[in-house]
C-alpha cells in the first residue's frame, strides 16, 4: 500500500511538472526604437516645490537646456496656467548634461536617465544619475518626474 501511494504522488509530482513549450513572445517582432521621453519638473529638496514655474520660481523657463556632446537641444515646456504649473521634457538618449541658467550663474549638471526595455518594443525610465550620485526621483499623479535641483 506505501508503495502504491509513493508511486501515486510520484505521478500527480511528475505531472505537475510540465516544461514551457511557449516562445518568447517577442519573437520575430520588429520594433521602431523611439527614446522615452522624459516628463520632469526641477523641485526643491525637502519642499518639492518647483524652481522653474509658479510662486516659487527660481530659474527662469526659457533658461533650461540639454547638451549633447556639441549640440543644444532646447528643453519643451507644457504650461497648464489653470494649475499654475509647467512640465519639462526631452527624449532622454544616453547620458546628456543638464544646462541651468540663472540670473547670475549657469550650471552644468551630468544627467544619467537609465533605461531598461519594457514588453517587445517599449523602454522605461527606471533611475538617474545627477553628477554620477544616484538620485531618487519620485513621480507626481501625472506621472511627471520631481528631479530635486540644489540651486
């Protein structure tokens, strides 16, 4: 009887154990890349209020702009006046420095999105690195980036 009930579990273990015979969904599927787009607001540490639009601002719009070796790309903004607010952004391609400018100063800041693929053809922020140091970078309910700026 033991061994007729070993050999029964033996069975229904053996059976339970089935290999994937399933192929990698994305198989054969051919994907146009286009760089993720990086929606952002430069915020305050402790406070996150927004140094670029609103009461708070400290640095001026039209000022913010992304290097690329030798080129400059100017930075788009989204203005939403009813809120009182502005989002920022840029098609993140490898790493590119953040270019600052203020009143009395500008800032060249080294700016690291990194990336990781998502599904067959998609890409996805998942961390950044300000000056080489990680940074923890939340995201608002628009899912907007909150990039804490040391001014």
């Amino acid at each position: 009887m033991t061994r007729i009930c070993y050999l029964f579990i033996s069975i229904l273990l053996f059976a339970a154990c089935t290999t994937s015979s399933e192929k990698n969904p994305c198989e054969g599927v051919v994907c146009d890349y286009m760089a993720p787009v990086c929606k952002f607001k430069l915020v305050e540490p402790g406070t996150g209020r927004d140094l670029v639009y609103g009461p708070y601002a400290r640095i001026p719009l039209d000022s913010i702009k992304i290097l690329m070796q030798d080129t400059i790309i100017q930075v788009k903004q989204v203005i939403d006046t009813p809120r009182n607010t502005a989002v920022l952004y840029f098609y993140v391609i490898g790493p590119q420095t953040l270019r600052v400018g203020r009143p009395a100063k500008t800032t060249l800041d080294k700016l690291n999105f990194l990336t990781r693929s998502v599904g067959c053809c998609g890409t996805e922020i998942y961390s950044l690195q300000l000056n080489d140091n990680p940074v923890p970078v939340p995201r608002d309910s628009a899912n907007t980036y909150l990039i804490p700026y040391n001014l």
